[in-house]
C-alpha cells in the first residue's frame, strides 16, 4: 500500500526524478508489486465494464484481439503483443517524458502521455457514436496502466516500464495464445 500511495502523490504533483541509487532487487520488487496492482486494477475494471456494458445491453462488437487472433500466427501476436507493442508504446508515450525534465510544465505532458496511450486502445473496440459517452470507462484499464508506466519511468527509466509493459501484456494475452495454440475455441 505504500507503493500505490508513492504512486498517487507522484500522479497528484509530478516531478522527474529517478531512483537512480536503487538496488536491482528493489526496482525489480517495485515493478513486480505495480505489476499485481495494475492486474488486479486492470481485470477489476474490465469485469466492471462487461458488467456495466451487459446491463445497458451495449454490444461494442469484436474486440481487435479476436480479429488477431484469427489473422495471425500464435507466436506472430506473441512477439506483436509481447515485445514489439511495449517497445513502440513505451517508447511514443513515455520515451519522450526525458525532455520536459525539470519543466514547469512536467505534469502535462505526464498526463498527455497517460491519456493518449489510452486513447490509441479505443481501437481496440468497434465504437459507434452512440457509445463514445463511455470511452472513459472502455479504456479505464489503460489509464490505470499509463499511470503505473509512467511512473516506473520517471523513477526506475524506460527499460523498466518496457519491461512492465510486456509482462502485463504477456500475462493477459498469454491465455488466449495458448488456447489458440492447442485449439481450445474461445467462446
């Protein structure tokens, strides 16, 4: 809990500064703990939305991943998913957080980059415009993520939130790889 709370002070007023003297074991505990809670926070609010979405009878249609999951290659969406995503992303969103070191103006592009990571997963869903009203929900897991990946830049550096990236990912997609692997059918 005091890691969720360092995160929430560093989200309210952020400043760029690393732990540069922080032992490996330590930074890795770090991002192994913001792991967990971005799991957990993560498929809480994505059982919140089928939920949700169920209960207003809202179909969003298929999901970018099951079109994946049909077009490519299990070990294809494995590196995609994996290795190349959190690289690209990390690298779009976060990578650029270096150059407002030490500005004033910091915190909005923190902020920028958390929303518009989310904002680049609305493609993940078939939106009409009906439903963009509930954006903010669809993509809520990704805020939560951007929140935790930008801070395990800023303090630990881009490696450590490529490497959050892909596990988060590698966690959540690993399932559905497998069951396409051995040919399990999905629904």
């Amino acid at each position: 809990m005091k890691l969720l709370r360092k995160v929430w002070l560093f989200t309210k007023t952020p400043v760029y500064s690393r732990l540069d003297h922080t032992p490996y074991s330590l930074k890795l505990r770090i991002v192994l703990a913001l792991l967990k809670w971005g799991l957990l926070f993560g498929l809480s609010f994505g059982l919140f939305n089928a939920w949700f979405l169920d209960m207003l009878n809202i179909d969003l249609g298929p999901h970018a991943m099951d079109k994946l999951l049909k077009t490519y290659s299990t070990y294809s969406l494995f590196f995609l998913s994996v290795v190349l995503a959190p690289i690209l992303e990390e690298c779009l969103f976060r990578g650029p957080l270096i150059w407002f070191r030490g500005k004033t103006y910091f915190k909005y592009a923190l902020y920028s980059s958390i929303v518009l990571f989310a904002l680049v997963h609305l493609s993940n869903f078939e939106l009409s415009g009906k439903v963009y009203y509930i954006a903010p929900l669809l993509v809520g897991p990704q805020l939560i993520l951007g929140v935790l990946l930008g801070y395990v830049r800023v303090r630990l550096g881009l490696s450590w939130s490529i490497g959050l990236h892909a596990s988060y990912n590698a966690i959540l997609v690993l399932p559905l790889l497998l069951s396409k692997l051995i040919n399990i059918p999905l629904a």
